[in-house]
C-alpha cells in the first residue's frame, strides 16, 4: 500500500538509524503522528554485524534497520525515503524542508542524523574500512582478538585505543605517525607490550583482499592483519542552520557534536537530538536508548502544551455567558 503523507505532523524524526527509529516507536507508541526522514546512509553500512546489542548481537546492520522500520509503521508511523535539507521556524510549528523541494511541518523535531567518520587521508584505508581497518574495540575487538593489530596515531584518543586493544590482543603495535606517545604515555605503552613504530605511515599494504601490513613512508612495511583507526567523527548537522544550531568541537578533541541536556533537548525550543550527532561515541544500544528517551520526553513536553490550551479553553468556557 501507498503511504498516505501528511502535510503535517506531531514530530518529524531527522535520521533512520537505531536513534531515529527507537524514537519512532516510541512517539507512535504514544499516538503521536510521526515521520522519519531516511537517508539511506547509516554509519555502520560497512560492518558485517552489530555486537554488543543484547539479543541482536551479529546481526546485519540492514536488517537490523529494516526490523526497526516494521515496527514503527506497525504502530502507524511513517518512513520517508529522503534527507532534510532546512528547518525554520513557521509561526508555532516548524517548517521542514526535504530534498526535492518538499515541506513538511512539525510541532517538535528529534534529530538522530548521526555522523560521518573523516578518515586520515592514507592510501588503503576507506577501501578496507569496516573490515580490517575498524575503530572501536567494542563493536570490532572480539572479532579481531589475537591478531596482529596496528593502532594508527591519528588523533588525541590514539594512544588510549592502542591500550583498549591490547585487551583483545598481545600483538598490538602503535604507529606514531603525527601523534607520538607523550613520555607517560611511551611508559604506559610499554608497560604493556606495545611497540612504538616513529615516521609517518605513508599506506596499508593489500594482497588477496586482505590487509597485510603498514607501509612507512621511508618504505618499511611492518606486518600487520588489523589496523585500528580514530577517526574524526563530524554529525551531520547543516540542515539546523537556519534555527542557529550549529556542531561546535567536542571537548574530547575527537570531532564536532550538537550539544545537548541528558534529555536531548537542545538550545533551540522544541528541538531535540539523540544518537551520534550528540554522543559521538555511542554504540547502537546507547544511540537506541537516547532515541527512546527523547521521545518520552518529546511526548512529555506535547502533553505540557496540549494540557495548558485545554486549561485555558476550559476557563473561558467556564466565563459567564
């Protein structure tokens, strides 16, 4: 059946990944009339599986989505193939605007639009990414343990993601690259086991389609099966332009996020965000989390509303004739 669209809804959810969906659920759990703006790119396309996520652990990221897309449209909410291009304020409503031309209004807006992983411009590595060049040890480690890995140093957070993998592993090497271990952290590393490589990683070396070591740019190749990535994750924010949100860097030095409260409200009245354009580092189960507790409080802030007009409705009828 062809998917009646409305002009207008209780809340537009921006993003269909776990955030987004989650919720979805919730809000049309809720009654609330609701559609979800779906871009069709969620971060995690290239992985094999989601781990970690109680009862779903290992499944495909696709059919995770598609389950998740099933159970919002079982309880009447809407998906819509598309991106969100602008919001402004219209009047009391938001007035959201799609790819294509296409508005929409809005009486509150969740943002679960996610993130894009920026990763070091080094030959190899967005061929192999999701695969044998990973970022977190959580969603990959098990995965990858005792095998060899190289941790390449790419941001603040490199040396503390070479000490996490070496949880999974007694084969863990640190590439210096642009961020070399500060003393303390040289001592930590090898208190651990971990070798220091110095110069700069110039590829990662690819034979049968599989990773098999990291070539330094004097021309040493250093044998390697895994090599572990901090990327610089950037949420996909510049639709909120127009309401005067805008990501602003990470104090953790590892991207730029929409800051928000516990709940995901955000400076912006009516405006909530969960998932990675808030949390960068959070795993599906946290990003799902976040969603639903957003939405509660999405549905709360409604009630809030609709029970002050009926309040006001109410005394005025009560005023005499």
């Amino acid at each position: 059946m062809t998917e009646q669209w409305r002009d207008e809804y209780d809340v537009v959810v921006a993003g269909g990944g776990a955030a987004g969906l989650s919720g979805a659920l919730m809000l049309a759990r809720a009654r609330r009339s609701v559609v979800v703006i779906d871009a069709g790119a969620p971060r995690n396309a290239p992985a094999d599986g989601v781990h970690g996520l109680l009862a779903r652990d290992g499944m495909p990221p696709a059919e995770l989505l598609e389950r998740g897309r099933a159970e919002v449209r079982g309880y009447g909410g809407q998906i819509m193939a598309g991106t969100v291009e602008d919001v402004r304020r219209d009047g009391d409503r938001f007035a959201v605007t799609l790819g294509g031309g296409r508005t929409v209004r809005a009486r509150r807006l969740l943002v679960a639009t996610g993130l894009v992983d920026e990763l070091p411009e080094l030959p190899g590595l967005r061929e192999r990414w999701g695969r044998d060049v990973v970022h977190c040890p959580y969603c990959h480690g098990w995965e990858v343990r005792d095998r060899a890995v190289g941790v390449l140093g790419s941001g603040p957070m490199s040396v503390h993601q070479a000490l996490l993998f070496r949880q999974w592993s007694a084969d863990v090497t640190y590439f210096a690259h642009v961020v070399p271990p500060t003393d303390e952290q040289a001592e930590q590393l090898a208190a651990r086991g971990i070798p220091v490589v110095s110069g700069e990683v110039a590829a990662v070396e690819v034979a049968d389609d599989r990773l098999t070591g990291v070539r330094l740019a004097d021309g040493t190749v250093v044998a390697r099966e895994v090599v572990a990535v901090a990327t610089r994750m950037v949420a996909r924010l510049g639709f909120l332009a127009g309401l005067g949100l805008r990501p602003v860097p990470h104090p953790a030095g590892v991207g730029e996020h929409l800051p928000a409260d516990p709940s995901g409200r955000t400076d912006a009245p009516g405006v909530w965000v969960a998932g990675n354009a808030t949390d960068l580092v959070a795993q599906v189960g946290t990003a799902a989390a976040a969603g639903a507790g957003a939405a509660a409080q999405i549905n709360a802030d409604l009630v809030t509303e609709e029970t002050a007009q009926a309040v006001a409705a109410h005394r005025f009828a009560a005023l005499p004739a």
